[in-house]
C-alpha cells in the first residue's frame, strides 16, 4: 500500500477544479438570469489551469498515450461537431441566440500532439518531433493558404460546410478555438517542456500566465473610454488563474484513488445537461 505523502493528490485535485467548473458553468450558462454571483467564475478562474496541470501528469504516466489522446480527441470533436451545427446551422441554440463555447477538450487534443514532439525531440527522432510539435501551431496557416490557393472553395456550399466541420472538430485551429486561448496552450508547453525541474516550470508558467493574461491584458484596454485599473479586477480577472499554481506546488506526485474517467464523461455530460437547463429557464422568464 503506499503511503500518503504531504499534499493533494492528483484526485484531490481534479476534484477542486472540477467544482470550480461546475461553479463557472452555473455562472456562464445563467447569467442572463442576473442572480447567479460574478465570484463565482473569478473563483473559477483557478479550474482550467489545474486541469491542465492534471493532464500534463496524466499523459507523462499513462501506460497507452494512443488510448489517452483518443479518448480526448473523440470527445473534442463531438463536442467540436455539436458547436458546428450550432454555429453555422443556428441548430440548438437558446432563445436568445447564446450556444456554448466549451473546448478545453480541443486544447488539450492540440497540447498532446505537442507533448509527444516534445517527447520525441529528447529522443533524438529529431524529423518526426519536429513535425508534431510544429503541426497544430502551422496547421491555421496551412488552411490559410489553402484558402488563398483555391478560393472557389468557399463559394460552394457543401464545400464551405465541410472544411469549417475539418478545421473546427477533428484538428481545430488554436487560432479560434473558443475556450482557453493561446495562453492556455502556451502554459500547456511550458509545463510539460519543463516537466522534470519542478520549481522551475511552476515558477515559468506562473510567470508566463500572469505576464499573458494581466500585464498584455492591460496594455490592451487601458485606452478605452472609461477605463479603470479596477476593472482588472471585476472585468478581466482571467488573470486570477495564476492563482492555481498553488494547488500545483501542493501536488505531492500520487495519483489519488477514485475517479479516473469522470472527468473525461462529466465535462460534456453538465455542459449540456445546464445547457438544456438554462434553454428551459430561458424560456420560462419570456
């Protein structure tokens, strides 16, 4: 039996932000509504980045990294698909034309391509590492290019349909997929490039994150009409997440017991389980 170490397990803390999650979705979904509290998603801020960090331990310690990638792919592109038909068939969407934007799936589908390059690379299979590495990164411009290379593509209707489902479910482009970000995936790298040096790549991510989600932040909205710096803190508090590298640094490397595949079901089954939810109060209050 092994003994408990000091700290939180990987359970424990998957467990943490998944209530976190569930928080930020009651606020997300019902927040037309106007009762659901705004502390609610600043608490929240801390899940993503936690999941991440659980995911990063997950794929360097599965026995199987083809199941371990497939099992995320299949559930990003189901969920990718289901926001497809929503966003270019207006299919499922609620009263007021809100659908749900959640991807993290899709993120960390791109992250685990990187990761294995990054595997690879410190193989010494130098070709083949840099090609997953560099391939979600490349892949929005690659379709770019297409697009500039054949432009009657877009013309046709079933052809327009088609590449958006491509780009959107199976491989999506980091540059619109629309939960996490760029920062997100950049923190994803860091964690995982810096893997064996502990301090270090909480240290870098931390830094990173805060550097990425409050300081550019900043930069950007400072010159608006009516800006205040306390809106850094009421508005665009994304930056609150680099608060979760204190559950990082508690993670005492075990894995915990109990829960293994529930955060894979959970995640889509509440999405659109308060999905529903918010489309049946929605059109009560009409």
């Amino acid at each position: 039996m092994t003994k408990q170490k000091f700290g939180l397990t990987g359970t424990a803390l998957k467990t943490i932000a998944l209530v976190l999650m569930v928080m930020d979705h009651i606020h997300y979904f019902f927040e037309f509504t106007g009762v659901v509290p705004e502390w609610f998603s600043m608490l929240a801020r801390l899940s993503a980045p936690l999941f991440l960090f659980c995911t990063v331990e997950g794929f360097a310690h599965t026995h199987d990294r083809r199941r371990y990638f497939l099992r995320i792919w299949a559930i990003g592109t189901a969920m990718g698909t289901v926001e497809f038909f929503m966003i270019y068939t207006g299919a499922f969407r609620r009263g007021d034309g809100f659908y749900p934007l959640n991807a993290i799936f899709q993120d960390l589908m791109l992250l685990c391509i990187i990761w294995q390059g990054i595997d690879w690379l410190r193989q010494r299979r130098f070709v083949r590492g840099a090609l997953a590495a560099a391939m979600p990164i490349v892949w929005p411009f690659c379709i770019v290019a297409l697009l500039m290379l054949f432009p009657k593509i877009q013309d046709a209707p079933i052809g327009s349909a088609v590449l958006a489902w491509v780009i959107t479910a199976p491989l999506p482009l980091w540059t619109s997929i629309t939960d996490g970000g760029w920062s997100f995936l950049a923190g994803g790298v860091v964690l995982y490039a810096l893997y064996g040096h502990k301090r270090l790549r909480l240290v870098v991510w931390a830094a990173m994150t805060f550097l990425c989600d409050f300081v550019l932040v900043f930069l950007q909205v400072r010159g608006l009409p009516d800006f205040a710096f306390s809106q850094m803190f009421t508005a665009n508090y994304e930056w609150l997440g680099v608060f979760a590298v204190i559950g990082m640094a508690l993670y005492n490397g075990q894995r915990g017991s109990g829960h293994k595949q529930l955060f894979y079901w959970f995640y889509p089954a509440h999405v659109y389980l308060l999905y529903g939810a918010s489309c049946l109060v929605y059109s009560l209050l009409q």
